[in-house]
C-alpha cells in the first residue's frame, strides 16, 4: 500500500524534471562514448 501511494504521487511528476533527466542521460552517454578520446588527449 505504501508502494502505490508513492508511485501514484510519482505520477504527477513535472515534466521539465523528466525532461532535465534525459539531458543529463544524454551528456552521460556522450561522455561514456567520448571517455576514451578524452583520456589519450589528457594523457
């Protein structure tokens, strides 16, 4: 019962939240394949 009070509160989430999250899985993405170039430029 506790779980489905916080997933339905979850549900009214605002999507500008949503939207930053995906940014951010995009920058991690971006640095997770660039990780490699990045690190024989520094080194």
């Amino acid at each position: 019962m506790e779980f489905k009070r916080k997933f339905g509160r979850k549900k009214q989430t605002k999507p500008t939240k949503g939207l930053f999250l995906v940014i951010l899985l995009a920058v991690v993405l971006i640095l997770w394949f660039k990780a490699e170039d990045i690190m024989n430029a520094l080194f």
